[in-house]
C-alpha cells in the first residue's frame, strides 16, 4: 500500500477520473473523502463508494465554486480523521459553444467550477496543511487544454490554463511548507464528459485520429499518475504537469 493512512479529499468524485482516483486511493490505504456536487443522487452514490471502500471514508457534499462549502468539506474531513494531506482538485466541467454566441453565465460557470473551485480548495486545504505541519500534496487534473486549443472551449482552456499557473506559482510559495503541487493534464479519456463522443462513431474515429496511441484513456490510467504524485516517492517533484493523454499534445496535423 503507497498511501496508507493518507487522508485524501478528491473533489467531484462521483464519477470519471476522480470515482478512479478515490476508488485507487481506498485501495492504496488512503481515507478518502468522496467529495460530490449536493444534486440529485449524487448522495447516494457518494455514500455508497465511501462505504465500498475498505478503508473508513467518508462522503462530503459541496459546491467547489462556494467557499462556504468547500471550508466546511475540508472541516468535516479534519474532524472526522485529525488531518487532510493530500487534496486532488478534479471537479471540472465544460460547456462547448463557438466564442461568438457564448454567454457571461457560461463563462462565470466553468471558471467558477475549474478555477475558482482549484483555487479555494486549495487554499482551504493548504491553510490546513500549513497549521498541522507535515507537508501535503496538491494535485491538479488539469487537461491537455492547459497547453493546447480547443476550439468551441474558450473557457475551458482559460480555466485550464489559470490551473496550470496557479499550480506554478504555490509550488513555488508552498515549498518552504513541502506541500508538493502538480498538474495531471489528461487527454481524451473514456469519461462521461466525452460520452457523446464515444456515442458517436464519426466523432469517435475523428478523435482516434488524433491520438498516437489510437484508443482513449481510462480513468484508472489517470489514477495511477495521482497515487505516484500522491506518495512518498514524488517528494522532490513539484510544479510540473503529467500528461497522460496517449501522445495526443505531440501530434501535429499538418494537412
Ligand atoms: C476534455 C475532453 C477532450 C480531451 C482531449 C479534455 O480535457 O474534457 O472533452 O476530449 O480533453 O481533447
């Protein structure tokens, strides 16, 4: 086990990468929080992967673009197992709308989610990190649009990009604190956020066309980046970006 003990909050863990990412950590030993969006069932399928797990863990609900609930999930973590170390910053999503026709709402949304929510869950969890000594670690699922466009996106990539600078910085500022952050930027992966694409066998094999690798990612792909990031033995890395995207921001179509 490479995260014994480990007390993890993994924000937007319902479901995609950050399900497989709390499902690995359980099973690396850590006690994870199962952060989810207070909506509909998500309770449910919150307890119930908490409850899954081997370790004790617990399911937290919480907006991550409301301070108010992202410091109440980080204080119902502490109280409930003394400390917080590690805190993967991956709820995200994205409205895909040509730049022309999109609205301030849907700017404010996703910024408000992917940027915004990794910046006040990182300052929640490094306050707490910094008071109880001992380092932590930050990690961001950004995307492969930290770097490259994604046309119909624009506020993804924004979000995507602000992630990619903000880590940049605290790695610089939490070092003295040895609270270690890095990105892992994801490319195409089998998640429900790509679900139309996988739906659609055009838009699936246009896709394929631009992976190296010539399938899309699976989210447990992305979970084994994090326990590495995660563990002991990513002490000395800080401020960088994994990708795991199957050679995708290698590839240039030329014609
Ligand atoms: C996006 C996906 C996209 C992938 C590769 C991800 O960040 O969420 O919609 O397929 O990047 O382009």
């Amino acid at each position: 086990m490479r995260l014994k003990d480990k007390v993890t909050l993994v924000t937007g863990a319902t479901s995609g990468i950050g399900k497989a990412i709390a499902t690995r950590f359980a099973a690396e030993g850590a006690h994870v929080a199962v952060n989810y969006l207070p909506v509909k069932q998500n309770a449910e399928v919150a307890e119930a992967l908490a409850k899954s797990f081997a370790t004790d863990s617990i399911a937290v609900a919480g907006d991550v673009s409301k301070r108010a609930d992202v410091e109440r999930m980080v204080r119902e973590t502490v109280e409930r197992f003394g400390r917080l170390d590690i805190a993967i910053n991956n709820a995200g999503i994205e409205i895909k709308k040509p730049f022309l026709e999109a609205t301030d709402d849907e700017w404010h949304k996703v910024i408000g989610v992917n940027l915004y929510g990794s910046f006040v869950v990182s300052q929640a969890a490094a306050r707490q990190m910094v008071a109880q000594g001992g380092g932590g670690k930050l990690i961001y699922i950004s995307s492969v649009h930290e770097d490259i466009p994604f046309p119909d996106n624009t506020a993804y990539c924004a979000s995507k990009g602000g992630v990619r600078m903000m880590m940049r910085n605290l790695a610089i500022e939490l070092a003295p604190h040895r609270i270690n952050c890095n990105n892992i930027a994801p490319g195409a992966i089998a998640t429900p956020i790509n679900q139309a694409v996988l739906d659609d066998a055009e838009a699936k094999r246009n896709a394929l066309t631009e992976i190296p690798w010539g399938r899309f990612g699976l989210p447990e792909e992305v979970a084994s980046v994090a326990v590495f990031l995660a563990g002991d033995e990513a002490e000395y890395v800080t401020g960088s970006t994994y990708y795991v995207d199957g050679g995708l921001t290698q590839q240039v179509t030329l014609y």
